[in-house]
C-alpha cells in the first residue's frame, strides 16, 4: 500500500500498532481508539508521531479530547458504499475542528476521491491499480459544486455553485485547477 | 427433460444471451447448451464464473428449463416472460422479431 | 419555472462527461461490474429484465413543453416510441442501450434535464404536489424549496452512499396529494401566528416490505434552518442508520428501533452541535429561485363561463370528464385539467412518443407550456382557461388522451412488474387491465365515486400498495403468481397503512374479488359516503366475509 496525498504517491512510513505490540521509539504510529484512550498518559509522550485509527461505528467524538496532539486521523471504508466516514470526517473538520491528516483507508478508489477531499480527507491509501492521471481525473471531473461548505481549504475543489452566484469571484476562479491540483 | 441453461444480459445492449455450445453467447434460447449431465453444469458454472470477471456480459445466472419435442422452455414464468418479452407488449422484445422461443410465457 | 444559469448547465453537463468516462471504462473492460454498478445507479441506469432501464428525472413533476417534446424525441431515438411515467414524478426508459446512454444524457442536458440520483442509496428526486402553485387550497408554491433541495442534494459529498436510498417529499398544501407521511423525509409548510414559513419535518415513513407512517420530528422549523436540520437529520442516518441488512437499512427502521423520542434527541443534539450548516444559502438564492416560480400573467376571467356550461349540459362525456379530470384552479376562470394515462384495458403510466408530443403541443396552446407529472402516473395541465376546456377536451380524445377517470377506480396505479423488472415475483400491468376492463363502464366507475387501486409486483411496493384505498400486491408461490389484497390504506393527510383481507387470490380471480369489495362498499356506503369512509366506519370484516364466507 501507498498513500497518495497532494497529488503524488509516497510510502506509508507509518507504522500501525496491534492493541498489544510495544511502541518502537522515535517512529510514526497508528493506535486504535481504544488504545489512545487506554494508554494516553504514555502515548502523548511518544516521540514520533501519533496517529489514531478510528473504526467507522465508533463516534469521533470519543476522542475530541485527544485531537490536539494527534497528528492524523485514519478512517475506514471497509467498502466504498459504505459511507459512515463520510460523515465522521464532517464531525472532525466541523464541529471538532480538527486540523491534522485525515487518511482514508480501505476500498479507496478513484470514482470516490472528490468526495472524499471535500469531506476533509487529504490522504489516501490507495493500491498500485490506479495511476496518477487516473485519480487526477477522476477529482477534476467536476469543477462545480452546490455544497460550498465541503470545499476543503487545501488542493483542488469545485467551485461553489451558490457561492459563485452571489457574486464571489474566487469561486468561479477556481475551476482554472490544473496546477491546484498539486497544491 | 429437465436441464439448465446459462443466460446473461450483453454488456454494450443490455440484450438477454444465452450461452452456446460452441461457447458464444446467442440472442436465441434455441441456440443454448442446455445441461442435463454433471457434467456440461460443472462448464456451465465455470462459464459463469467467467462472464463475471469478463466484459462482455454481466449479470449471468443458471435456471432450470425443460426440453420437449427439441423446444427449450424455461421452467419459471420469470425466465420465459425474460426469453420473450413482455407478455403485455406482443410487438417488444424477442417474440416480436422470432428470437424468442416456441412457446408460451404463462402456461 | 426553474431555468438553469451557466452553472446548472456546467454542472449537468460535466456530470454527463465523467458518466461518459464511466461507460468508456466498463465497455473497456477497466472497470468491473461490481463497480461500475453503483455508478450507473447513481446515473439512474439499472439492468431490467429484458435490457437496461433509464430513470430520468422530472424534478418535482414540472415539465415544459420543450422537454416533454425531448422525452419524445429521446423514445423514438433511442428507445421503441414510448416511456413509462412513474409513481415518483419520474419517466423511464425501458430498452436504452448502455452505449448510447451518454448520448442520450446529452440529449436531456441540452433541455436542463438529468437522471442524477434517481437511483442508488443517496437523496433521490424531490417530490411534491403535483397541482402545486395552483392549488385552490395551497397556503404557498412549494417547488422554490424543491428546487433548492434539488441543488443541495445533487451530488452531496456526505449523503451519497447512505444505507439506503432516501427519498423527500414536500407539500405546501394542507390537503396532502405528495404523501409526505410516508417518505423518508416529509416537509408540510405552515405559517405561524407571525406569518412567518416554516416546515413540520416528517422522518420514517416508508413503504416497501415494513410500511409505516412518518412520525413528526419538528413541528416547526423556520424556513432559513432547513437546509441545517436536514443535514442533521441526513448525519444521525448516515451514521447510525443499519448498514447489516439492506431490508432494514432504511430510515424508518432506525426511528422505529430507537423510538420517536430518542431519534429526536439525536437529531436535535447533533442540529446543536452542528452551529452553522456545512451548506449555507443565503436568503437572496431562495428569493431567486422563487422568481422563476412567480405565478404567470392570468387573464381577468369570470367565475363562471357560459359556453362552458352550455357544453357540459349538451354533452355527457364532456360532463363526466369534467367531474372526474378537472380541478379547482386558484385563480378565477381557469382550470387544472388532469390527464389520464389509464385508458380502459391500457398500461398505467405508458405513453406513446405520439401522445406526448400531442401533450407538448397542447400545453404550450393552452397551459403556459407548463405538464406536470403525478404520483399516481397521470398527466397535468396547470392552466387551463374554463373557455378552451371543451376545445382541448376534443383534442385529448383524438389523441386517446381523455379518458374520464381521475381519481376513480379505473385510475389504476401499476408498477412495471414481472413484464419488465427484474424484481418482480408477479406480474401488475395484467392485473390492472383485467380490473380496468371489468369496471369498463364509466357510469359505473362515476357511481363508485373516488377509489384508488394501487398494484405492485413484489413487496418492493413500487406500485404504492400499502397506500391505496385498495391495495394488490402480486407475489409467487411455487412458480405461480398470486396476489394479496389489503384494504384502507390511504397516502392523504389521514395516511393509513392498508390491511390484508386474508389469503391471496390466482390472477384470473382478482377482478372478481374486487368486484366483490366494490359492491360490498356500494351495499353499505351512506349517501356519497366515499369508499375509503366507508371502510373507516365499518371496517375489515364485512369485506372478509364477503370474499371469503360466501361460498
Ligand atoms: S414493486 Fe417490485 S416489481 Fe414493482 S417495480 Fe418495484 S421492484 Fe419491480
């Protein structure tokens, strides 16, 4: 598994942690929920990075309390028609206000990526079946959308469609998106 | 006799097909292998499992027809209502262009 | 009505070219079935029976002439000359070809047109009232709401892969003719003391294999927090909704297992959490989109139109139509004219490229080119001098337009069933045929007085039966197709679930069953006592005992 993330592919250096294996210092980790709340006191003392993966039947807001020292949060779709992350990626950018990585894992595929950004995600970890110009053009396929407030503040986004009408000028700027993609 | 037939719907039409048996996929049942033995069933299920993964059908199943007089005539009023057409449009779908089959889709 | 400005049009159009992408990729062989089928359902393509279905969508049931002229065209190009019209305000398609599908959805782009959502687990068309913005008993239009749902809806980045799929239904009307109660979300407009608009929000109404009624979760929402509330609600769904079992995975499931209670609490607490809604319209979107909504320039008639009524003294069929297929307009001197598409012995909801054109050409002489669609399959002109109904009634007939049936037994509703869908345990059209021809005589189906029929093929409940005042539904027994009948259902403001009489009857016996519930009904009604009254008073039993106790 790769990851994709600002429009190129990188390893995934992260390393995903079983609810019993020891913590290897200085890495980068993912933890389960369970674990961040279990363990939190030595956890938050950690010096590498600290990830949590959150299953999709879990509410997000069992680890508001955590987010400022969390790094990246990892949702699942464990498939893409199951779309509860969707809307716990909402609650974290949203009402949660959380400002770190935001992973999509699972059965990632290009046909879902725009949704994905504008619901907050900005990585992805995707399987080597699709190349670049595929999932670039699977989230510059449309360059408007109604729902203004998805569009993520990062990379490229539709324009909104309610917004452009009322006159806002960025907004219908923002469909020149070749280099954006990349941002 | 009763046997089994394999059937699909073409990927780029939507047309109902049924497998052969120089393996190809035809627009008429007459045209179809029809499995009466283990045997052509064990090839039937390999084929379908085959139309799964390919591009040129989809939605392939087995269903249980009978044989009379050399007519194959689906089992269920389902299959054959599939093989003829509509049973309320005479003038839609395979019994309107002689593609459909020798027989009657409710008795 | 609504028309697209340059981002509509972008949008539907770069939507049809990513479609387009999609077909190439599975005629190419890049993409499996098993994912590219959640794509074309999103699309509204489905695998029937026979070929794929198109689904093309008819926002809240309002059409213009140049559109319904489109659809024509579109039957005659890519389909055999006719479409079906369906119990959500939608037309399909029933022989398109997946390789023309993107042609097609050019097709419809060109005249603002689309089949996005009409099918898969995300919000699908908006529906409404189909007499709405000319009701006589309308406290406001509520199409600028549906329109707005519509754009909030298209596309929605979180509500696209729900459990389930979900559907809206909104009425501005006290008298309900959308059957908001059994939606998954129902909108009821209200005023209040103030005179200010707001909305009763209805969630957990459904058909299908579990009917139920809708409980109310807001009595009133001031119009500017739908658009929030309604995420609201959609979020608790999207996320608490039953994903295990796809015949448990609808809304009213998870209203029923939480109880009314709880799902409002959750809904309330999230709708607090949310502050601000993640999709903002400002005032002055709304107030554009009900311009296009303002109501037509209308002549300055009298109540009355002497002609008129000459006509109707002088010709009985005219007068019968006029009972059964003309409605109380809002405005003085006009008419709202319901077209049937139930012409004795027909296939409810079909009409033929011919006929629509002829409706097209009709509503643009005499409706300010404006057709609606009903839930129950019929036609709709909106605005229709009383001075041009005899002319337009002529017109009708020649076109086998007329029949004078609306709203009484020979109104049938019918899902495609077992002759098109891949569903179906039974067959529905027959059936409907059969029970249309047996009540063929139209003094008889006057003398009945208003009564619904609603038939479906499979428990899917497609053909609304749980709601029908008389409701079959078709199903198989050991490869025979029988048919169960259920009495007092009812989708109105008094929405009731039917109930089922007892065991199912053979085909060739259903017209007889009903016959004999129908004149059951005429020995017990009082007066012009209606059907559906009739059975509220005396209930079940006497029909049982007539279907069943007699022999
Ligand atoms: S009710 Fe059943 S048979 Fe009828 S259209 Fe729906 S799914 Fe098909």
């Amino acid at each position: 598994m790769r990851l994709l993330k600002n429009g190129e592919f990188f390893e995934d250096t992260w390393l995903t942690l079983d609810n019993e294996e020891a913590v290897p210092q200085g890495a980068d980790i993912l933890v389960s929920a369970e674990r961040l709340q279990a363990e939190f006191g030595t956890l938050m003392l950690h010096n590498g990075r600290l990830g949590v993966v959150v299953a999709n039947d879990r509410a997000v807001d069992d680890i508001a309390d955590y987010l400022e020292v969390i790094d990246t949060v990892v949702l699942e779709f464990p498939s893409f028609t199951d779309g509860r992350a969707y809307s716990q990626a909402r609650k974290l950018r949203g009402s949660l206000k959380f400002r770190g990585g935001l992973r999509a894992t699972g059965n990632v595929l290009p046909d879902q990526l725009a949704f994905m950004r504008q619901c907050g995600f900005d990585t992805f970890e995707v399987n080597g079946r699709f190349g670049l110009d595929v999932w670039q053009r699977a989230v510059t396929a449309m360059t408007l959308t109604y729902q203004g407030g998805y569009v993520p503040d990062r990379g490229f986004a539709p324009a909104d469609v309610w917004s452009a009408r009322a006159g806002n000028a960025d907004d219908t700027l923002r469909s020149d998106f070749e280099e954006i993609w990349t941002a | 006799m009763s046997g089994k037939i394999l059937t699909a719907n073409r990927v780029n039409d939507g047309d109902v097909v049924f497998f052969t048996s120089d393996h190809q996929w035809s627009l008429r049942i007459s045209d179809a292998l029809f499995a009466e033995d283990e045997a052509v069933l064990e090839l039937l299920e390999d084929q379908l499992r085959l139309a799964e993964t390919g591009t040129e059908v989809t939605d392939a199943y087995v269903f249980d027809a009978e044989k009379f007089d050399g007519v194959l005539r689906p089992r269920h009023i389902r299959e054959r209502i599939r093989t003829l057409g509509p049973t309320v449009r005479a003038d839609l779908g395979k019994q309107s262009n002689g593609t459909g089959g020798a027989f009657s889709a409710v008795s | 009505m609504y028309r697209y400005d340059e981002f509509d049009h972008r949008f539907v159009r770069e939507r049809v070219g990513q479609f387009r992408d999609q077909v190439e990729r599975r005629l190419g062989g890049e993409l499996s079935e098993a994912e590219f089928k959640p794509l074309r359902l999103m699309n509204g393509v489905y695998l029937q029976l026979h070929a794929y279905m198109l689904r093309v969508a008819i926002p809240y049931g309002t059409l213009s002439s140049a559109q319904m002229r489109r659809l024509a065209e579109i039957a005659d190009t890519y389909d055999k000359g006719y479409a079906h019209f369906t119990t959500r305000q939608n037309v399909q398609y029933n022989w398109p070809k997946l390789k023309d599908m993107p042609d097609l959805l050019d097709d419809l782009a060109d005249v603002e047109m689309h089949a996005i959502q009409t099918s898969g687990n995300c919000i699908r068309n908006v529906t409404t009232d189909q007499w709405a913005g000319v009701a006589a008993d309308e406290v406001a239009d509520p199409r600028p709401v549906c329109e707005l749902l519509r754009q909030w809806s298209s596309l929605h980045p979180e509500f696209s892969f729900l459990p389930r799929k979900f559907k809206i239904a909104v009425t501005g009307a006290p008298r309900d003719r959308a059957a908001v109660a059994v939606h998954d979300i129902g909108l009821r407009m209200h005023v209040n003391a103030d005179g200010a608009r707001g909305w009763e929000v209805l969630a957990g109404g459904g058909q299908g294999r579990t009917p139920m009624i809708a409980i109310t979760v807001r009595e009133f929402l001031p119009e500017a927090e739908l658009l929030g509330y309604l995420e609201a609600v959609m979020r608790v769904y999207n996320l608490h909704g039953r994903r295990d079992n796809k015949y448990k995975a609808r809304i009213k499931i998870l209203v029923h297992e939480l109880g009314a209670d709880a799902f409002r609490a959750q809904v309330e607490a999230e709708y607090a959490k949310l502050g601000s809604p993640t999709v903002d319209v400002e005032q002055r979107e709304l107030e554009r989109i009900s311009a296009y909504f303002a109501p037509p320039v209308y002549d300055e008639l009298d109540e009355t139109c002497v002609p008129f009524e000459l006509a109707k003294n002088e010709n009985r069929e005219f007068a019968w139509w006029v009972k059964s297929n003309v409605s109380a307009h809002k405005v003085s001197g006009y008419a709202i004219v319901n077209i049937s598409l139930k012409p004795t012995g027909g296939i409810p909801g079909d009409a033929t490229s011919q006929q629509m054109f002829v409706v097209a050409d009709l509503a643009e002489q005499y409706s300010h080119a404006e057709i609606r669609v009903t839930h129950r399959q019929n036609l709709v002109l909106p605005d229709v001098r009383l001075s041009d109904l005899y002319t337009l009634w002529i017109e009708l007939n020649s076109a086998e337009l007329a029949t004078a049936n609306v709203g009484l037994i020979g109104d049938i509703v019918a899902c495609p069933g077992l002759d098109y869908c891949a569903l179906a345990t039974a067959r529905s059209i027959p059936i409907a045929q059969d029970v249309s021809e047996r009540f063929e005589d139209l003094k008889r189906q006057h003398d009945i007085g208003s009564l619904t029929i609603n038939i479906s093929g499979c428990i899917n409940a497609c053909g609304h039966h749980h709601v029908g005042h008389i409701g079959i539904l078709g199903l198989d027994k050991k490869g025979e197709e029988f048919y169960q009948i259920t009495l007092g259902g009812s989708s109105d403001e008094n929405a009731s679930i039917g109930t089922i009489l007892g065991p199912g009857f053979a085909g060739d016996q259903v017209a007889d069953a009903i016959e004999t519930i129908v004149e059951t009904y005429l020995g017990l009604r009082a007066d012009d006592e209606p059907f559906i009254e009739t059975y509220r008073r005396v209930g079940a039993k006497p029909f049982k005992e007539a279907l069943y106790e007699t022999a």
